[in-house]
C-alpha cells in the first residue's frame, strides 16, 4: 500500500484527531466528511476502535503500511513497553524531527526538506525521511542556511518539545534524547495498536 498523499484535513476530520496536531483542521467542521456526515454513525466494534487507532497514528506520521508495521515489529524486540517504545521509535525519524525543530510547518513538509538533499545530521547530508536519529544527534540545514521556506516556517514556531535543543545562531537542533510517554501526544491509545497487531 502506497504512503497517503491525499488532504490532511479530510482525514483529521474522518477520525476526529487532528492529525497536524494542531486542531486547526476540527475548528470549523467537526464533524466526518461526506454528504451524510452528520446522521448518527454506528458504534465501531473492538476492531474498528483499533483498526482506527492505528490507522490516526500511521496518517500523523506519513507513513505506508510496510513502514509502519515494520517499526512495529522493531519497538517489540526493545526492552520496556511496546507501544510507548514504538512512539519513541517514530518519533526519533529525521523528517518528524524536523518538523518538531521547526524546518518545515509539516510533517509532508519536512519530508520534502529531507528528500531534497537540504538537512543534515552530524555535518553530514541525510536524504532518508526514515533515518533513524539518535539522541546527541545534530540536525542543520545543507549549505544555503536562508531558505525561504525554513525561515517562514521557523518564524511561526511558538515553542518546542523539551527534548530537543535549538540553536538559533547555527540553525541546528540537537535531539538530546527519547522523548517520555507523557511529552507525547495523549489522544494517541497505543495499546489498541498493539492489540491491533496482536490480535
């Protein structure tokens, strides 16, 4: 199954979970899309609330069903818990840091930063929008530091996650490292996730 490329607010809205984690995308229309949007829907059974679960998380993070699965069946071979390792696990991929630094206003957005050849790690160019960083990680911007893009975007940002530190003068952030449960998003259920895949 290829990665979905399709409107980010359709599907923020088709599973009530803003997906940009913004909430920008259930102010105005909270409710599914689709003509009959708000008729009363049926009770989703055991596997649909997981089936839906995963499916949140797999869109919030831009990923296609191999990847996920994939760093599913990874965060189960670490020690601790599964789903919370697993989080961590997305969490530490370059293009999702760098949206978290600020590079780019999305997640989609930073993808494109990644592929293009613009972000490096430790000095060295990373075009792998999976590339799994590790903490004391470096993440700058390749050559040209003024990218219009970068720095409209950087202007925008109010406040970052605590486990990452941002030099404003290098324009470079540090992942200082794995982010705690409770520092991640709290609408996310993991443990239907891993009742999803062990079913």
């Amino acid at each position: 199954m290829s990665r979905y490329t399709g409107p980010t607010y359709r599907k923020s809205r088709r599973y009530g979970f803003s997906i940009l984690e913004t909430n920008q995308e259930l102010s105005k229309k909270p409710y599914i899309p689709g003509q009959h949007s708000k008729k009363r829907a049926k009770k989703p059974s055991d596997y649909g609330i997981q089936l839906q679960e995963k499916q949140k998380v797999k869109f919030m993070y831009g990923l296609n069903e191999k990847q996920f699965r994939k760093t599913f069946e990874e965060a189960g071979k670490l020690k601790g818990v599964h789903g919370e390792n697993f989080l961590k696990l997305l969490e530490s991929r370059l293009d999702n840091l760098v949206y978290r630094i600020g590079f780019a206003s999305t997640r989609k957005g930073a993808r494109q930063l990644v592929n293009h050849g613009h972000i490096t790690v430790n000095g060295k160019k990373v075009d792998i929008p999976s590339y799994r960083v590790k903490p004391n990680d470096v993440i700058g911007l390749k050559g040209n530091k003024d990218l219009l893009v970068v720095n409209n975007s950087l202007e925008k940002v109010s406040n970052r996650v605590e486990y990452i530190a941002y030099d404003d003068k290098k324009k470079t952030g540090t992942y200082l490292r794995y982010p705690e449960r409770s520092e991640l998003n709290p609408e996310i259920n993991e443990s239907l996730i891993v009742e999803f895949y062990n079913r």
